[in-house]
C-alpha cells in the first residue's frame, strides 16, 4: 500500500492544493442562501414551499452551468477557466451586496451563485490531472473534499449576517474569492493529461449507459449531500426552534463529516475498489435516512446526519476514483457531465422536504422518498456491475491495466 508521501510524489501538489482551494471557496458561496435560509424566510415571510425553492435554485443553475465549464475547460485549459470563473463569481457578488432588496432578487441571486457550483468536473480534474490512475482516487477525493466549504458558509455566514445583514454576507464572499484566485495564479499548472479531440468525442460520455449509471449514484451521494447542505439550516430552525446561529453550527457538524470521509472514500477505493465502497455507503445511507422518518431528538438528529453526511461524503470520493477509469482522457467533460446531473438531485431535495412539511406538517415523507430511491439504485449498481468488471475496471472496482485510450476517451481492456 503507497504511502501518502509516496503519491504526492507522483504528482504535483501545489497544483492540487490549489484545486482544493478554488473548490472550497467556490463551494461556500454556492451554498450561500441555504446557509443563510432562515433569515431571508424571516425577511420575506416565505412559506415551507418557497423556502425550498429558493434554497434549490443556485443547486440547479450550478448543475446546469457545470457542462458548459467543463466543455470550456478542454480548450482554454482547467487553469484558465478555473481563473475566468471566479473572476465572474467575484461580480455576482458584487451585485448580490448592492442591489439584492427583494425575494425575486435573491432568485435572481440564486442563478448567480450557480456559478460557483459550476467548479466541480474542473476542479476535480485539474488536481487529479497530474497523477497515475492508481492514485487518482484520492488526489480526487483530496480536490474533492473541498465540498468543505459548506463548512466555512455555515460556520461564518450566520452570525456576519446577524452582525451586518445577511446582504452584506456577499459582499464579503467576493472579497475573500481574491485569495484562491491568487493562489490558483501562482501555484497551479495545466496538467499534462489533455488530449486533442473533437467536440463530438468530448462529449461522447453523455450517449454512453455508463455515463447515466454513474449520475444516478451521484444523485444519490452528492445530490443528498449538497441538498441537505443547503436545508439543513432551516431544518434545524424550524423542527427543533434552535436559533439561527445555532442551526448553521449544527449544520456544520454534519458537514464536516461528509467533506473529510470523501478523501477517505477515495483512499479505500483506490485500495478495495470503488464499486465495493459504493456498495456500502449506500447501505449506509439508506439507513440513515430511515432512521430520520423517527424524528429522534436534537442530539440523536444531529449524529444520524453526521452518519449520513458521512456515508454520502465516502460514497462521492469512491465514485469519482472510477470516473477517470472509464474515461481518462475527457475526465473534466465526463466528470462536469456527472456531476451536472448529481445536483439535479440536490435540487430536487430541499423541494420535495419543504412541500413535505407544508402538505404533510413533517419532513418524513423527503427522507422515505429518497431512502426509497437510494435502494432502487443500490440494486441497479449490483447488475451495472457485473459489465463494468473486466471491461474497463478490475475486481470490486480496482484500477485495471489499459492500453491506450481510444475514441471518446473509453479505455480499451488491456490484452495478455
């Protein structure tokens, strides 16, 4: 088993340091109106409805701006669109400090903040870029665990909003995006990993059954972790009456625990496999979310979400170290592609948890639909796996000798 000196030196480091930072601060301004849902509720009287749309719409218009950046990443470089990219999110925040007075112009923020959830397939493939296929799942999880950064919002955006105003929390997000910007500028180099293609093979991963087995997993792993991310806050608020602070802080334990385990995720699935990895985290999930429907107490709430949050957090590191596997040279497109689709699921949460309690009077109905879901897909991955095995991936998803890649960036499965 390598040591973690031992992959560090087969790759570059700083420029991986530099795609945790990009994502990490691009991350947290994402999830800026979900950390900051109760006091825009508040401010706007919203109804359970309204709150959860408003909290989903920067997870969706980052899911559908991921592609088009991913695509954009292959001919101007990861570096330069990952610099073009929080040069823009520096000016949405801009607009969301001085003219942001109404709830049609925090929706219209929301799109804004999309932006920023746009840096995952570029991230991701620009830290992992520089290192071999044995060790890409977890320079990924590494680059990934920068999902941290819902983190920092939930830690700090409550009480600078009690402090100055939740408006004024943009204001601040845009002057502390200069730091991964000056970090990415002189730390980060283009990985070597590119290769020249047209756009029809770039995009060859959107027609292929793989790419689509791979985003409903991701629905699951990341579309729970992003969409509790961004409700959690209200949650707490309103089922166990804590105050705003309190709930960005509890929201921020759970958090932590699905950030750190997805480095972990990646580790053992480069080690065990990403496929048996897969396997159990979403047992695990599944569990977890079952055991939420009870509606145990604030304490009992509080370490089932950090259970939950953990298991989704692993289960996004073990996808992505078989992402590279199936399409190595277009990791950025396919991984955009994937994670586009993901979110769609992390939009689709805080919704269907905010009509659950406004028709319902209880958020157990969200927790049943998507544990339900997350069983449907664990079956499927037990069959999607069987064709997986010996194609393009070794036992329980392990990195399998190749060839070079061929159209579309597929690998070809090495011969005796």
């Amino acid at each position: 088993m390598a040591s973690f000196k031992t992959v560090m030196k087969s790759g570059h480091p700083p420029t991986l340091f530099a795609a945790f930072l990009y994502f990490d601060f691009c991350f947290a301004i994402w999830v800026l109106n979900g950390a900051m849902g109760p006091f825009i509720t508040e401010t706007y009287k919203l109804t359970p409805a309204q709150t959860g749309f408003m909290i989903s719409l920067p997870i969706l218009a980052g899911a559908i701006m991921r592609f088009p950046l991913g695509v954009l990443a292959q001919y101007i470089g990861r570096k330069n669109a990952a610099l073009t990219e929080m040069g823009v999110i520096v000016l949405a925040m801009v607009y969301g400090f001085f003219f942001v007075s109404s709830y049609n112009d925090v929706l219209a923020m929301g799109v804004l903040l999309g932006i920023a959830g746009a840096s995952f397939g570029v991230a991701l493939s620009l830290g992992s870029g520089w290192f071999p296929p044995e060790h890409k799942g977890l320079a990924m999880g590494i680059a990934g665990a920068g999902n941290s950064g819902t983190v920092l919002a939930v830690l700090f955006a409550p009480p600078l909003a009690q402090a100055y105003g939740w408006q004024a929390v943009y204001g601040f997000a845009g002057a502390v995006m200069l730091l991964p910007i000056a970090v990415m500028i002189a730390l980060a180099k283009e990985p070597p990993d590119c290769h020249e293609q047209t756009f029809k093979q770039h995009v060859s991963c959107l027609f292929t059954k793989d790419g689509w087995a791979f985003s409903l997993i991701y629905v699951i792993t990341f579309g729970g972790f992003i969409g509790l991310s961004n409700f959690l806050p209200t949650f707490f608020y309103e089922q166990f009456a804590v105050t705003k602070v309190e709930a960005g802080r509890l929201t921020m334990l759970a958090a932590l625990m699905g950030s750190g385990i997805r480095i972990v995720g990646g580790y053992f699935a480069d080690r065990v496999g990403g496929v048996a990895v897969l396997s159990v985290v979403l047992l695990a999930a599944i569990g977890a979310f079952l055991g939420l429907t009870a509606t145990p107490s604030l304490a009992a709430t509080t370490v089932l979400f950090m259970f939950c949050f953990a298991a989704l957090g692993a289960g996004n590191g073990a996808l992505f170290q078989l992402v590279p596997l199936r399409w190595p040279s277009n990791t950025a497109v396919a991984g955009s592609m994937i994670g586009e689709v993901g979110a769609l699921g992390g939009a689709i949460l805080p919704n269907v948890m905010g009509l659950s309690k406004q028709y319902t009077g209880s958020f157990a109905t969200g927790f049943v639909l998507y544990a339900a879901f997350a069983a449907v897909v664990l079956g499927c991955l037990f069959l999607w796996q069987r064709t997986w095995v010996g194609t393009w991936v070794g036992p329980r998803g392990k990195a399998l000798g190749t060839q070079p890649a061929g159209e579309g960036g597929e690998l070809r499965p090495a011969t005796a």
